[in-house]
C-alpha cells in the first residue's frame, strides 16, 4: 500500500483542512472586502462584549422623593399656617371620606389608587370651584398628596387626636393652596382666615 492510499486518522484531518481553506479564502479576497469584514467582525465583537448595563433600564433615584427632612420641614410650616374659612366644610368632608375609604381598604396600593386618587380629585374639584386665581396645578396635586402623610405624623404626635389631625390635614390644604394656588405668602390672604 501505497502512502496516498494510508486511512486517515479519524476525520480530524478534513476539518483543519476545510478551515485552512476558509481562511485562505477569506484572506486571499480584495483588500476593499477584507477591510468590510474585518470591521463587521469588530462592530460585532464589540457589541457582544457591550457592558449590559447600556441595554438595561437604569433605576429611578427615589431619595429625592423619601426625604424625611422634607416631610419634617412641611409639617413645621403646615403648623404654622392658619386654617382658611374658605371651603373648610367641603375639605373636611373630603378628609373624612379618605378616611372612610382607608377603613375600607387595607393594602396600601388600593388606598393609594383608590382612596387618595378621589381625596386629589376632590380637593381639585372644590379649589377651582372657589379659588379664581391661575394654579400651578402640577405642583399643587404633587404636594397636596403629602397631607395625608402629615395627617398619619399628626395622629402619632397626638396620641390619636383625630379630629385636631383632620383640622391638621386641612391647614396643610390651606397650606398648599397658598403656595401653588393662590400664589400668595403665607399669611398675605388674611381674610381667609380664622381669628385664633
């Protein structure tokens, strides 16, 4: 036998040689086709080797929005602010339904969907009835949305005084209008007020 016709040893042979040949191919090409692969292949590598962190979502910072510094900074000035005559029944009547409607619902995702969604509504709905001044209406839903976080710090601070609390939760909406309703400093709409 001669040695053109020795067997070849177990297939490894023709797969070295078919991959010598791919390559032969690819570099005997025109330098113009050459340059086109050689940059797919890097565009390609680079994007495999891309940090994840550029394709996902980044998270939301929240501290701006859990500082207790700003709760405790609202709560002095909401105690310092006189309760307004003007809509004091239909404010009260809206703090008392939130309340009825948390009794109602105890996951505090329903209470915030439900409860404080009709509580914003509604003090909305009674501002624009008897407040005729331009609101920055953004920023007053926002903070008026922290009213019944000062009504539960209100509650602990009182030893469970709900009634002064809701009177709290209305100087906090009086508190509110001024500063993005009515557009006027504390204090500046006395006629509004009551006499302490």
């Amino acid at each position: 036998m001669s040695a053109c016709f020795a067997p070849r040893p177990s297939g490894i042979l023709p797969v070295r040689l078919l991959r010598n040949i791919r390559l032969a191919r690819f570099f005997r090409s025109t330098p113009a086709a050459r340059t086109v692969r050689i940059c797919l292949c890097t565009a390609l590598l680079c994007l495999l080797l891309a940090p994840a962190e550029t394709t996902t979502a980044r998270a939301q910072d929240l501290k701006g929005k859990t500082n207790i510094n700003l709760v405790r900074d609202r709560y002095r000035k909401v105690s310092r602010t006189l309760p307004s005559v003007v809509n004091a029944q239909e404010n009260e009547e809206a703090i008392r339904e939130r309340l009825s409607c948390y009794e109602g619902y105890h996951d505090y995702t329903q209470r915030i969907k439900i409860c404080n969604n009709t509580y914003i509504k509604e003090v909305v709905r009674l501002a624009r009835k008897s407040i005729h001044s331009r609101p920055s209406l953004g920023e007053f839903v926002l903070n008026v949305g922290i009213c019944p976080v000062l009504f539960n710090l209100c509650i602990g601070q009182t030893d469970n005084d709900r009634e002064r609390c809701i009177l709290f939760e209305r100087q906090c909406i009086d508190y509110t209008l001024d500063v993005y309703w009515r557009g006027a400093a504390q204090y500046t709409q006395q006629t509004y007020r009551l006499n302490q």
